[in-house]
C-alpha cells in the first residue's frame, strides 16, 4: 500500500504522542515526536548554562553551538517506544521534567531553532511512512501531509492527564502548577511569531476532552482507512 505522511498538531497535553505513537506501531510506521526535540534542545541549554537570569536564551551563544547538537530516536528493545538522543545520550527522561516544560517555549520560539529543527523533521519523512506530532507539522513541516488532525482538550483536562503522566513516574508535581504551565504554553504557541501554533485549512479537528485512549485510537485508524482508501 502506499505509504503517506500523517501530521498530527495540537495543545500541549493533549494526548497527541499517545495517539500517533499506537497508530504508528498499528500501521508499522515510523513515530516522530517533534515536541522531543525542541525539548532536547531546551535541555542542552539548561546544562550549557544558555538561559539569561530573566528567563530569555542566550541566542548568539546557542547559534553558535546549534551545529554541535545532534538529535536521533532510537526504538528500545523492551517497550518499542523510541527514545529520544540528544548527542548520542538517552535523554528520554530528563527531557520530561518540569524544569524542561518551564523552559521550552522561548527555546521553541527562536526562528533559527526552528528551521534547524524543521529541516531535521522534513528529511526523516522524505521517504513518507511517518507518523509526526507537533504545533507546525501540518502547517510548516509536512503542508502536503496526506492526513492531518488538530488534536484538543480543556486546559484543565490537559492538566489533569499530565499530572497523573508524572504522578506516576514517581515525579512530585502540584496540579495548579502543571495547570498554569499548559496555559502559559498554549499562548506562546499560539502567540509566537515564527510557526505559531493553529490549525491548518484541511486538518480534521478532535477534541478528545470525553474519549478514552481507546476510542482515540480507533477514530484515527478510521481516519487512516479512509485516507488510504482514497489515494
Ligand atoms: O509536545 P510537547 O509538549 O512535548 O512539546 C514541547 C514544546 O515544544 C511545546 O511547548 C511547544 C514546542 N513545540 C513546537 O514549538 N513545535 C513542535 N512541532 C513541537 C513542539
């Protein structure tokens, strides 16, 4: 069958991996979580000291050092999930702390972080037969995508489905904090002047405030079906 490219974009926390990640294993696709990368990025700046006291980036510092920064997925053996690699180290949990979610958004922010990272994005899905989640995916990185959905939930359900994410990683989160945190995120995405995040013309809206991750999962393969059934 041919293979096509799936754009998946939305809030944060809104369960986007989750979908595009069972998807992709279903149809033996590869899965891209563009949101690992700008974190990876926001973690090489954390420990190379490339945030300014007011919160800000050290922009002509971290341009500089872009070329030195290499990002990889790797499937793991165990669970099939890939990991994300920053400079040939598994960096999959640290780039799920608070401190990263705090930090990411200026990272994301800057243009030249972007292109870089769009750049990276497009070649991975040169050969089609991807599934990618993101803010820009069907609007900037893949505007011919085949299928593309905008995925959305209320902030407060968000919230709640993060906190349990890091609850149950045995992280020690506050619920209002993780609830100021999707929303302070949801307008410097929405907000931003390169690639802000919005919903592209022909993208189908989900709002999976009310469904299981069961009832997502198979909304989507329907979605798939009909899509390839019509190529
Ligand atoms: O999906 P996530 O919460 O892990 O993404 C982390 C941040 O990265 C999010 O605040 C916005 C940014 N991001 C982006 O700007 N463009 C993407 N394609 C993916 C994520």
């Amino acid at each position: 069958m041919k293979k096509i490219i799936i754009a998946i974009d939305g809030f944060s926390s809104c369960g986007k991996s989750t979908m595009a990640k069972d998807l992709a294993r279903e149809i033996q696709y590869i899965y891209i979580d563009s949101g690992a990368m700008y974190r990876a990025v926001t973690l090489y700046c954390l420990r190379h000291r490339l945030f300014l006291p007011d919160g800000g980036v050290d922009t002509s510092s971290l341009e500089k050092e872009m070329n030195r920064i290499r990002i990889s997925f790797q499937l793991n053996p165990e669970t099939h999930c890939p990991e994300t690699f920053l400079n040939g180290e598994n960096v999959e949990q640290a780039i799920r702390t608070m401190e990263v979610s705090n930090k990411v958004s200026p990272v994301s922010a800057i243009p030249f972080v972007r292109a870089a990272l769009v750049a990276a994005q497009q070649e991975m899905g040169k050969e089609k037969g991807i599934v990618m989640d993101g803010r820009d995916i069907g609007t900037t990185v893949f505007p011919h995508a085949e299928l593309k959905i905008f995925v959305t939930a209320s902030p407060e359900i968000r919230a709640q489905r993060r906190y349990e994410e890091l609850k149950a990683k045995g992280q020690n989160v506050n619920y209002n904090d993780i609830l100021e945190n999707v929303k302070q995120r949801d307008y410097i995405d929405q907000h931003r002047e390169t690639s802000p995040l919005r919903k592209a013309d022909d993208a189908i809206m989900l709002d999976n405030s009310h469904m299981s991750i069961k009832e997502q999962k198979e909304w989507l393969l329907q979605q798939y079906h009909h899509t390839t059934q019509e190529q």
